[in-house]
C-alpha cells in the first residue's frame, strides 16, 4: 500500500470516529451489528409477548410428554394454566426454565432471546423466576435473612458475597415483606411459619431478584381457605408489574384470579378462553372439570 493510501484511510477513520462521537452516523452513533439492540436486562418485548413458545415436543421414553405446544403470554399478564394430572404442566415449566430440553420447538422470552441457547442458573439470571410446589426457604433463618439471601445470589446485583444493604435494597426489601403479609413477621424464624406463610415467603425471595416472569406450580396447594384467599390477593398485586404463568388445580382460586385461562392436556393445548369459556367447552369437561 502507498503511503497516500494509508493517509487517506486514516483520515476517513478519524472522520468516522468522529461522527460516532456526534451520534451522525445512519445509525445514530451506534455499533453496526445486525438485528435489534439488546439491552443487557431489558426483554424486548415490542411483539406485545414476553414468552412465546411454538410446536415444543418432548418424549420420555417414547412417551410424547408435550406434543406440539404452542403458547404465548402479554407482558404484565396473569395467565392460568389447568389441566388434567399427566398434561404436562410441570413439565412445560421445566422447558421454560431449561431444566428440560425439548427435543424440539421454539421457546422466545420476548422477542431476541431463545431460551433454549441458555442453562438453568442463566435462564433465572435472565429474569425467569420459578416458584416449585413444596416451599424451599431456609427454615433455621429469619424471614429477614432469608428476604436478604436471596438478593445476594441474585449474580445480577451482587457479584461478591460481602455486601452490606444498600438503602434501595433495604426499600425493596421492606416493600416485598409487605406486598408477602409478613412485615410483622420480619424477625421470626422461618421454620415457625405456617405452611402458607412459607410458600409467601418463597415468592417474596423471587420478587427480591425482581423477576419479569414468574412460574408458579400450584402455589395454594396444602394452603387454607384464609391462605388462599390471601395469595388471590398477592397475585392481583404482582399481576401488570411482572408476568405470571400460574398451575393451579383450585378452581375456586383460578376463578379470582384468571383473565385468560389455557387447558393442557397431553401435553398441548385443549382449550383457551375465560373460565366460563372453557368449563362451557364439552372437550374440557370430558377430559377435566367433569371427573
Ligand atoms: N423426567 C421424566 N421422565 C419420564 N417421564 C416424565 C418425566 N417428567 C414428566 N414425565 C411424564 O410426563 C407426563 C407429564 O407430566 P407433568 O408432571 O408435566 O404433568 P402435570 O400436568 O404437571 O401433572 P400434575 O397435575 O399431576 O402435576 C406424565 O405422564 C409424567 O409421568
Ligand atoms: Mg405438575
């Protein structure tokens, strides 16, 4: 290459930096790259789905657990899921959550990520909280403790396991512990909670980790008639500010809660529709309600 070329490819270079610099490239200063801009964190969720799954199969020894599923959910939305034992409820769940590949499908949270590129623990750091049937909280700890634990493994905001609360962590905190009915409860050892009181202490770890999606498998099962009411009430609250995909086989609760209600059964949808809706479809009544 003559001197003059590299000259002249070195101005060019400079005057494109800075035109980067001004925001005056086609791009707007961005970095050329294809497709949308991720923001790291944020779901795009601009197709109006913040998960969209199409034509999953899963077999288990040549049993067809789920059979061509195709779903999708609106961001803010509080979607219940019914259905028979065996339908393959818990098991979508797992495909969401990566603990089950499919063998094949399409599984989107919001438009650019294919949650099936992802693992387990990086699925949850993407912002999917899953909440299973049997509570898991740390029974020898404080409700505190346990509310404060579950910030420091959120990788996202902690990178150490020094940390002392931030005041925006101790807001946050303060306001899971009400949004949970368990201010009162702040100090006490979580073994001594009700069964109840237990599974909202649970869904409040998930909330401390602030969670665009949440997955809860029959979350009033074991609860009392006080209890479940009490969870109807949480779950309007959480509904708008996250995501919610609820299993539950309590119609009494799926009928306080439910906008849009979807029926699994052999592992793909049967019916969609409001409760009314679908406890009118004779399918769903042969196969489920009609037991
Ligand atoms: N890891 C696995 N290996 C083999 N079979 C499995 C596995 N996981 C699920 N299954 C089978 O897949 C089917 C769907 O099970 P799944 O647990 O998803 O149903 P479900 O709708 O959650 O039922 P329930 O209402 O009883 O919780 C069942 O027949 C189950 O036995
Ligand atoms: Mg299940």
């Amino acid at each position: 290459m003559t001197p003059d070329l590299m000259e002249q490819g070195a101005q060019r270079r400079a005057e494109m930096a800075h035109k980067v610099a001004l925001g005056q490239t086609e791009s707007g200063g961005r970095e050329a790259g294809f497709g949308r801009v991720h923001t790291p964190g944020e779901v795009d969720v601009t197709h109006g789905r913040i998960l969209y799954l199409e034509d999953v199969n899963v077999s288990f020894d040549g049993f067809k657990a789920i059979n061509g599923l195709s779903l999708d959910i609106a961001p803010g939305e509080l979607r219940c899921i019914i259905g028979p034992n065996g339908a393959g409820k818990t098991t979508m769940m797992d495909i969401i959550t990566g603990k089950t590949r499919p063998d094949s499908g399409t599984v989107f949270f919001g438009s650019t990520i294919d949650l099936l590129r992802y693992r387990e623990a990086e699925i949850a750091e993407l912002g999917i909280g899953r909440k299973f049937q049997k509570p898991t909280v740390f029974e020898q700890l404080t409700v505190f403790e346990n509310l404060e634990l579950a910030l420091k493994t959120n990788k996202r905001v902690f990178p150490s396991m020094t940390f002392r609360l931030d005041s925006a962590q101790s807001d946050r905190l303060a306001e899971v512990l009400h949004t949970i009915h368990l201010a009162p409860s702040v100090s006490r050892q979580a073994g001594l909670l009700s069964h109840g009181q237990k599974q909202w202490l649970e869904i409040g770890m998930l909330l401390m980790q602030d969670p665009k999606l949440l997955l809860l498998d029959e979350p009033v099962a074991g609860m009392t008639d006080e209890e479940t009411a009490r969870t109807a009430e949480l779950f309007l609250t959480l509904k708008g500010q996250h995501s919610l995909m609820v299993v539950e086989h309590d119609m009494g609760f799926i009928r306080t809660i439910s906008d849009i209600v979807t029926v699994l059964c052999d592992g793909s949808v049967l019916a969609q529709g409001t409760l009314d809706q679908v406890q009118a479809d004779e399918r769903v009544i042969e196969v489920y309600l009609g037991r």
